[in-house]
C-alpha cells in the first residue's frame, strides 16, 4: 500500500518504514526538512547536534551547502537518510551529562577538526572565541561535556577558556597529554 502511495507521488520515502507527505511541487514531492527527519529518527536524545562541515556552517565557519547534513549522536546512531547522515559518538557521554544544545556539540565538533572551516586555523579561532564569548554557548556546560572529549578538543577549549580569563573552567577539563596539546595548538599543522 505505501509503495503504492510513492509511486503515485503522495508519499516520499524517508527510509524504510518511515515516509513523509509533503508539498506536491512540478518536480514531485519536497522532501521532509532535516530537522523533522532528525527529530523522528533520534527522537529527545540529549547532546545531538551538527558535525562536520554542518557543524562549521552553523557556526558560521563555512558557507558552503552540504550535500548532506551531518549529525553527532552521543550514543548508537540510526541509520541515515538520503539527505541527513549520523556520526556515532558514544564515547562521548559528558555531551548527554551536560544536556548540550545543538550549536554546543556544533563547537566541539569543529574545535576537534579545524579542518571542516573555510577560514584559515588562526581566523577560524577567533570567530570560535567571539562565539565563546557570546550568549550562544555555554562555558560552563562545554567544560563539564569536554571531560569525555577527544584530547585534541580538550586542549583547544583549555587553551579558549583561559585567554578568555576562565581559569576556573578551564582546570576542570582534564589536560591532554603534551605531544597532543602542542599538535592541537599548532595551528599551521591545521592549514
């Protein structure tokens, strides 16, 4: 029956068991918002959030368009969609701990791969400590999720917290090991 319905155009396949009545437009059924389709298929799991170049888009790091949305899940990932993709990050249970928005798992995500910007390693640092230092994320709930980060991550939010005069943060995150905090702050080993 709902194969049925796609193939007359009334249904639009999401993946296999999960299907989404749209906009009928000239060139056939729009396809569900990422938003919905991230809601249905992780549900009010805490500490989801963009990843990759999704995660330097909503920070403003990038303006390109992926071709597909990009999401950390701090557990067992669903399997993707055509147009939305998720990342496992189970080993990152301080993200579900420190109930992170999804602009904050944006932060360390791309704080763990500079890479993912358009800028260069030295301007995509300044516009992560402007972002810090704004309303949009919350130091206090990045330092409590950083205790289960990756040790790249860690050293950069230290390194973050402290030129922005929140000492007391950044000792609650557990240092990196030397070799890795001097790679993770190295910014011409990035770009």
């Amino acid at each position: 029956m709902f194969s049925e319905l796609v193939r007359e155009g009334e249904l639009f396949p999401v993946r296999r068991g999960v299907y989404w009545r749209g906009v009928k437009t000239p060139l056939g059924m729009s396809p569900p918002p990422d938003s919905a389709v991230v809601a249905e298929l992780v549900g009010d799991m805490k500490g989801v959030g963009p990843a990759g170049l999704s995660a330097a888009s909503a920070l403003r790091l990038s303006t390109q368009v992926p071709r597909f949305r990009q999401i950390a899940v701090p557990g067992r990932a669903p399997v993707g969609t055509s147009t939305v993709k998720f990342l496992t990050r189970s080993a990152r249970p301080g993200r579900v701990k420190a109930d992170l928005t999804g602009l904050e798992v944006a932060f360390l995500e791309v704080l763990g791969d500079l890479s993912v910007s358009e800028l260069s390693a030295k301007l995509s640092w300044a516009r992560l400590l402007e972002v810090l230092g704004s309303e949009s994320v919350r130091p206090d709930k990045l330092a409590v999720a950083a205790v289960t980060e990756p040790g790249v991550t860690r050293a950069r939010l230290r390194a973050m917290l402290t030129s922005c005069g929140r000492d007391r943060l950044s000792v609650r995150i557990p240092p990196a090991d030397k070799r890795t905090a001097a790679r993770a702050l190295d910014f011409e080993y990035e770009k």
